[in-house]
C-alpha cells in the first residue's frame, strides 16, 4: 500500500517541522519573549497549539507506520525500542521520542496533580525529543539524501540551534552558558558529520540495517523499488 508509506514520510516531516517550532517557542517561552506583533499570551497560546498539532501528526506517522506492511513494524515496536528488525537503532530513537512525547502529553493532562517541579522535569523532555526526532528521520528514511529534505532538516537545526544560542546569549557569561553553546555547537557538528558518513554514503540501507529481505526489491514494481531506493 503505496499511499502508507507516502503518508510515513509526510507526517514524519510535517511533525518534524512542527516539533521544532514548538521547541523554539519552548526556549523562546523561557525567556519570557514577547514583541508588539506577538505578545506572551499570543505566543504561550500558539506554542500549546502547536504541541498538540505535533502530537496528533506523530499518532498518523505511527499509525500509517504500524499499517503499512512493507517494512514489518508491528504496534510493540512502536514503543518498544530495539524491538523490531527494521533499521533498529534509527527505528529505536523515533520510539523513544513517541515515549518521551507520550510522557508529556500524560504529565499535561496531570498537570493539576503533579507538583509543579515534576512537571517541569518532564516537560524538558521535549528539549531531548527534538534531537532524537531528527536522528530518526535521518537514519530511516529512504528519502534523507533528497536535496529540499536535507535543506529543510539543516534549516530544522538552524532555528533550535539559534533558539539556544540566544537564550544562553541572555543567561549572560557563566559556566552554564560555556557548556550549553559547547554542547550545541558539538551536537550541530556531529550531525553534519553523521548525514556525511551515512545517510549521503551508498550502502547506507544495508549499514543502517535494513534485513536482506528487503534489501532485494530493486525487481519489484517501482513503488517498492522507491521505498528502498537508497539500497546502492
């Protein structure tokens, strides 16, 4: 069913995109930033909405994901990590990211029974869902060497990367503003370096670990041919 896996791979962008606007609200939301053109309330209230727009695009990506046959991913391994054959460890960090996404649509819904510095902990896991997010989209999709993908997720890491920048920039000098910018600086290096070395190298289907069977649909229609068409 062709359409499944075209629905996968849009949601799994349309959600990417999502995430990452809510996250830079989230950092923007931390420095308490407002303007003329989009005031606190505005901005709290588009950053809710948002958040529950990616959540609903996450549960079409999981669910297209679990119906579409191709690959095999059942519902266990869709929040079970390491539990599934296909691509297990790309596979894996989108599970976590649902599990860690899951985690804070409960602790919202709790928000009112849970004291106040529970619920922040767990609210910053949507600072560590992004990261993992991507590294998925880059590790499994069969479309990440695409030029507008690739433009489009450096461009997802460009506006967190600034996001976090700036708000460190306000935290003003420290030891905290020191590792936070080491610490993003590192992680936006090792993914440029991690789409080099993989994703863009040929053989990267089989290195990724998609099973054999798989691995051998270059015969089959064109629609088939397509989904493992990064396999050279």
């Amino acid at each position: 069913m062709t359409e499944l896996w075209y629905t996968t791979r849009a949601t799994g962008v349309v959600a990417l995109v999502l995430l990452t606007t809510t996250v830079a609200l989230g950092v923007a939301g931390t420095a308490r930033f407002s303007t003329r053109q989009l005031p606190g309330v505005v901005r709290a209230g588009l950053h809710r909405n948002l958040s529950l727009l990616t959540v609903a695009f996450v549960a079409m990506h999981v669910v297209s994901t679990v119906l579409d046959p191709y690959a095999g991913i059942g519902i266990i391994s869709a929040v079970v990590p390491f539990s599934s054959a296909y691509r297990p460890l790309w596979l894996s960090l989108g599970t976590i990211s649902l599990d860690m996404l899951a985690a804070l649509v409960v602790s919202s819904v709790l928000r009112s029974r849970l004291p106040y510095q529970a619920w922040r902990g767990v609210h910053w896991l949507a600072y560590a869902c992004w990261p993992v997010a991507l590294w998925h989209g880059l590790g499994t999709g069969t479309d990440s060497r695409l030029p507008w993908l690739l433009m489009l997720d450096g461009l997802c890491v460009l506006v967190v990367g600034a996001a976090v920048l700036w708000r460190l920039r306000l935290a003003g000098p420290g030891a905290v503003r020191a590792a936070g910018t080491t610490v993003t600086a590192v992680f936006m290096l090792a993914t440029i370096a991690f789409v080099a070395a993989g994703p863009l190298q040929s053989g990267w289907a089989r290195r990724a670990g998609t099973p054999a069977s798989l691995l051998h649909t270059a015969a089959r229609p064109a629609t088939s041919a397509g989904r493992a068409g990064d396999q050279s």
